[in-house]
C-alpha cells in the first residue's frame, strides 16, 4: 500500500502500517481509525484531497502486530523516495512508531511521542535538500483505544492547523 494524495503535496502524514482495511482496499486509513483521520483533518483545516497518507511500512504485518525493526528497515529507502518526491512542507507522523522512524531518518532524539507530540521540528530532507518541519501527532487508533485520550488527538491536530496557517 504505497499511499495516495496529491503529487507534490503540501502536508505528508504517515503511519505505522496498513491494516485489513487497507489490505483489502489498498488504500490508506480505510477502517475505523481512517473514520477518525477524516474528521480530524476537517478540525485542522484540511481534508483528505489535499494531503498524502501512507505508512512507514508498505505491508501488513502478519496478525497485524507492530512492524519490525528490520521491516522498517527495509521500508525505509522507499518512504525517503517518497518523502523527496513529494516534497512536502509539513511531514504529520501519526503514533510512536512513525514518530520514532521519522525521527531517526532525520537523525533526531526521540525521548518518548508524549515528549514531542505538538511540536514543531524543522529538518532538512535529504535527498531533495528541502526544508521540512516534522509535526508528530498521535495516530487516529488511540481514540479508539483510550477513548479519553481523545480530546489530547484532537489538541494535536488543531496544533498541526495552526502551524500550517502560520506558514501561509
């Protein structure tokens, strides 16, 4: 599942991994959490024809647990040829593990998602030498899997509206 939105894009948000939804329909964020995505996208200001979603890892991990090291691993030089073809203005990783691999191909500490979540981090990309700001989020699914955690996604991506209003 490579992902889908518009070619540049000015907003990239990424995932951790396709799930039976996604499998199913080879398109991103289908399922539940992709319900949530939508109406988050809406409180920021966007909406899903204006940014790209894909994931760190391009395949569903079997029983649908959290990627591997080494799939990540593997994913990796396919994302940074995304994320230089894209050239997005704003990269949105959406939970720990997107969080944490966008951190490292930047060469960024990543203490803990609840330490950098609604901040904003400019980076250089490398392969296409553009200025990036990195924006992580927390993923969709953790409406789903702590429903008091809601109103912090909901912070995250009003937070993420606001940068890019800034930078209009």
């Amino acid at each position: 599942m490579p992902g889908e939105g518009p070619v540049p894009c000015r907003v990239l948000f990424i995932g951790e991994a396709p799930g039976r939804r996604e499998d199913q329909t080879g398109r991103p964020f289908m399922g539940r959490a992709g319900n949530i995505l939508s109406g988050l996208l809406v409180s920021a200001g966007l909406s899903r024809e204006v940014v790209f979603i894909t994931s760190v890892v391009k395949c569903r991990p079997p029983s649908n647990r959290v990627p591997g090291k080494l799939e990540i691993a593997a994913c990796r030089p396919y994302l940074e040829e995304q994320i230089a073809l894209l050239g997005p203005e704003c990269i949105a990783p959406m939970g720990r593990v997107a969080t944490a691999s966008i951190f490292s191909l930047y060469d960024l500490p990543f203490p803990s998602l609840q330490e950098v979540r609604q901040r904003e981090f400019m980076v250089r990309e490398t392969m296409a030498g553009n200025e990036v700001i990195i924006h992580p989020v927390y993923h969709p699914a953790v409406a789903t899997h702590d429903p008091r955690k809601r109103g912090e996604l909901q912070g995250d991506f009003r937070a993420l509206g606001e940068c890019l209003r800034r930078r209009s």
